[in-house]
C-alpha cells in the first residue's frame, strides 16, 4: 500500500483537512533560502507538528547550509521525520541522524540517480524530486518515472515520489513507480500555501486505489 505525504501545510485547518482524507505524512517547510508561499517560522512549524495526530507522521521540510544546521532544527522542532534538501554526502547524512531522534530522508534531483545510489545506506528514506536550480522540490514539473522506477528498483531506503502529482496523475504515477509514497504541495492547492480540500481527498483516494489495483493484479 502506497503511503501519502501532504506537504507545505500551513494552517491548523489544512492540517485537520489532510488528516480526515486519510493521508500518512504531512510536511511542514522552515528554514529554506526560496521564496515560497509554504514557509512557516521554525517557532511555527514546531507548533503544527505538535499538532498534528498521533497516527499522521510530522514532516520538517528544511534546506540546511550544514549538518550542524540540520541537526539543530531537528532537534529543535522534534519532527517524526526530517526532510532534508542539500548536496550532503553519505558521510553528513550518517551524523545527522546519529544526532537526532527522528528519521532522515534526503531529496535527490530525478536527474542525479547516482547521487541516490551514493547515499542510499545512510538515510532512511529518498525522496525523488524535479528539483529546481537552487535546489528545491515544489516545482510542480513531472520527470520520467520509468528512469525513476528502474532507480528505485536499485535502492534499498524506501523512494518516494514527488514532482509535479496532482489528483488526475498520480494513478499513473504509482502504477508506473510502485514507490513507498508519495509527495505533493502545489498539485493540491487553491492558491499557494492553501490546501484545496476535495483536492486533498481526491488525490489520497486515487492514489491508495491505485496501490491496491496493482496488489489484486
């Protein structure tokens, strides 16, 4: 089974909306150097993932100059998961989670298989993103999921997928990939930073009833 990540929540209510579509993951952005309409304070983000039910997992979405600087906000907002965006080697990765208490999962750029592959064993997830030229997801751009699926048979750490997923796509998406899960912000939003609700729902059910199409295949 699939699993689901809404990510660039910003509002209590869009929490509680994600939450009721049934959704695994909801992401929270702090600490980036782009503009976004997704960018909560770390004082903020800290708040709604404190907020957020027990069985939805908080994900802190960052892009640290340094390990140091990772380990500090992880530390600081105690999310379930800490999503990382950044050129860090194996070796980075490794102490960031040695630090923190919660699971680290790289972003890697769709068009960088062997920067997964390098830091495949020292994270506990890769997210597999079209990344933009400062280095960040939310591009709302696909890229090729067979390439990613053929990257993705070769990894051990779960991949998720992200870039460019909306409710009319993501069926595909998951057919095609068969990932652990999958990402999206833009691709269910009424305007940025503000989650559309059925679009929310929509793209958790499409999603899970893609999953289990292939199960029963």
């Amino acid at each position: 089974m699939v699993r689901v990540k809404i990510c660039g929540v910003t509002s209590e209510e869009d929490l509680r909306a994600v939450d009721e579509a049934g959704a695994d993951a909801v992401g929270f952005i702090a600490g980036v150097p782009v503009d976004t309409p997704r960018e909560l304070s770390l004082v903020r983000a800290a708040e709604l993932a404190a907020a957020t039910s027990p069985f939805l997992s908080a994900t802190h979405v960052t892009m640290p100059e340094t390990a140091s600087e990772a380990i500090e906000v992880g530390n600081r907002v105690k999310p379930d998961v800490l999503q990382i965006h950044g050129e860090f080697d194996a070796e980075e990765y490794r102490a960031v989670r040695a630090a923190v208490d919660t699971c680290v999962v790289a972003v890697v750029d769709a068009e960088e298989p062997q920067r997964a592959r390098a830091i495949d064993a020292a994270v506990d997830g890769i997210v597999v993103d079209s990344v933009s030229e400062e280095g960040a997801g939310g591009t709302g751009e696909t890229h090729d999921w067979k390439q990613t699926a053929k990257v993705a048979s070769t990894l051990d750490a779960p991949v998720i997928l992200a870039g460019g997923l909306t409710p009319d796509n993501v069926a595909e998406a998951v057919e095609t990939v068969d990932p652990y899960a999958v990402d999206v912000a833009s691709g269910v939003e009424s305007e940025g930073g503000v989650k559309d609700r059925d679009a929310v729902r929509a793209f958790v059910e499409n999603a899970k009833a893609a999953a289990t199409a292939e199960v029963k295949a």
